[in-house]
C-alpha cells in the first residue's frame, strides 16, 4: 500500500492560488468520494481542511476547495495568506484500510 | 468540545511491544458512525494511518502492519488503545489518536512520542 503521490513542495505569492495534486489509483481515490486534505503546521497535529473530496468542516475558509478527476484529486488554497505555510497532506479510503499522500510542503514568498 | 489524549511510554527498546491508550472525553466512544483511529508519524516524515476500531469491536488495519498490530476499545471507560510487537528503531514515531468519520480523520489528540532505542 504505497502512500498517494504528492509533489514535494509547491509555493506561491501571497493573494496568489496554489494547487496540490494527489494521484492514485482506481482502487483508492479513483473509487471513492471519501478523500480528504490536511494542514500540519511544525510540531502541531493535523488539522481537516477538506472532506468527502469537496467539503469544508465549519471554520475552514473557502479559500480552500477540493476537487477530483480519475485517480487524481487537488486541493486549491486561493489568496494565498501568510499563515497557509504548511505542509498539507492528502487522505483516501482504500477499501479495508485509510492511506496518506507522503505530504507537500507550501511555502508562501 | 471533542478532546483526545495519547498516553503511554515515551521510550521502548526493541523487541518490546508498544501499548498506548487514547482518552476520550467531551463525547461518547460509543457514537454511531464514527470510528478511533491510531495514526503515527516518524520523525520529519509523513502520516501513517495504523488502523481503527468501532466502538462494535470491529477492526481495520493497514495491511503491512496487520501481523504486528492490535487495537482494542473499552467503552466503559471511553477508550481505546493500541499494541504495536516486536518493536525496531522503525517504529519510532509521534503517534495521533483521532476520531474518524468516512475514512476522513477529523479530531485528533496532540500526539505522543515513542521512540525505541536500545
């Protein structure tokens, strides 16, 4: 159960959009709706930001939003903001068990 | 509101087996839907999910772990717990208790360090 295949770091301007993808297979998010993101800042748990592929927990801006295409799901941070900075991983159901992506590191300029 | 806590040893030598016991409080175990979830994490690494438990006694595990890993739930005291054998330096790792709806970890405790050494 190889983790989903995340680029390791993308950054961006602050008020820019970056874009997180996260590819698998068709026997993970390729199969199901139940992907979700997360924010981790240094030394602190990790935080929901997206579930069910599309939808935020309440108190998650909508500057971030989730979609999926294939064996492939993203994740958009829109108006980048300085607090963005962290590392966001990506979450799929596979059947009998969960699996991550190995984790993008944003950096805001 | 939600709470988690993680307790158990810090330091293990290999061979050991790892026992971690995650409190909940603020909500029941025993809530319909929701599976706990043990999630770990080695140092400057990524997330691994272990496995989870419904308050049932039903059990998901990840598949590479499967043979080495045991988690229980005891509703009388709103727990549940995990037991990791035949510890290695591997193993080393902040480990998360978490609540989990649809495969989607959405509350988390703050983690606990376990570090095998000899």
């Amino acid at each position: 159960q190889s983790a989903l295949t995340q680029p390791r770091s993308v950054s961006g301007s602050p008020g820019q959009s970056v874009t997180i993808s996260c590819t698998g297979t068709s026997t993970d998010v390729g199969r199901y709706i139940y992907v979700s993101w997360y924010q981790q800042h240094p030394g602190k748990a990790p935080k929901l930001m997206i579930y069910e592929v599309t939808k935020r927990p309440s108190g998650v801006p909508d500057r971030f939003s989730g979609s999926k295409s294939g064996n492939t799901a993203s994740l958009t941070i829109s108006g980048l903001q300085g607090d963005d900075e962290a590392d966001y991983y990506c979450c799929s159901h596979a059947g009998t068990y969960v699996i991550f992506g190995g984790g993008t590191k944003v950096t805001v300029l | 509101q939600l709470q988690l806590q993680e307790s158990g040893p810090g330091l293990l030598k290999p061979s050991e087996t790892l026992s971690l016991t995650c409190t909940v409080s603020g909500g029941s175990i025993s809530s319909d839907s929701y599976y706990w979830a043990w999630i770990r994490q080695p140092p400057g690494k990524g997330l691994e999910w272990i496995g989870s438990i419904y308050y049932s006694g039903t059990t998901y595990y990840r598949p590479s772990l499967k043979s080495r890993v045991t988690i229980s739930v005891d509703t009388s005291k709103n727990q549940f717990s995990l037991k990791v054998s035949s510890v290695t330096a591997a193993d080393t790792a902040v480990y998360y208790c978490a609540r989990e709806l649809r495969s989607a970890p959405g509350d988390w405790g703050r983690g606990t360090l376990v570090t095998v050494s000899s």
